[in-house]
C-alpha cells in the first residue's frame, strides 16, 4: 500500500512541476477532428460528439478539446492585457 501511495504521490508531484514549465516551442502543425464517443453501450441516445485540436511542434505537441483550447487562449489574452 505504501508503494502505490508513493507512486500516485511521485507522478502528482512531476506533473505538477512539468506543467508550470513555460514551453519554447512553436507549434508547426494543427490537426481538427471530431471525437465521437458512446456512454452507454446499451443506450443509442448516448453518444457524444466533440471538435478536437492537436498542435505538433519539434519538441512540444498539444491535445486537446477545442472549447478548452478557445478558454485556454481567452485566460491567455486577459493574462497578457494585465500585465501591460
């Protein structure tokens, strides 16, 4: 049990940490497709649908939902205007 709990600790800590490095990279390539998922296997009127992005850089690529990347640039934009 200590093992585990010092793992899950372990990876909470360095993701942490690799989060709050800023990134020097320029991304190259963005890909926009449409995930689309099913909830319950049993159930035809639980499938999901969302539009998802991935940016490719040399060394860096981002995934994520277009709804949280369009958020992610909002907070960006009013981060940048506070500090000027």
């Amino acid at each position: 049990m200590q093992t585990f709990l010092l793992i899950i600790f372990s990876l909470i800590f360095s993701s942490t940490f690799a989060q709050n490095k800023e990134i020097e990279d320029q991304f190259k390539y963005k890909a926009t497709y449409d995930l689309t998922w099913q909830i319950d296997s049993t159930d035809v009127e639980s499938i999901q649908n969302e539009t998802m992005v991935l940016f490719i850089g040399n060394k860096v690529s981002r995934f994520s939902s277009e709804g949280q990347y369009i958020a992610d640039s909002i907070k960006e934009a009013y981060k940048d205007r506070e500090r000027t």
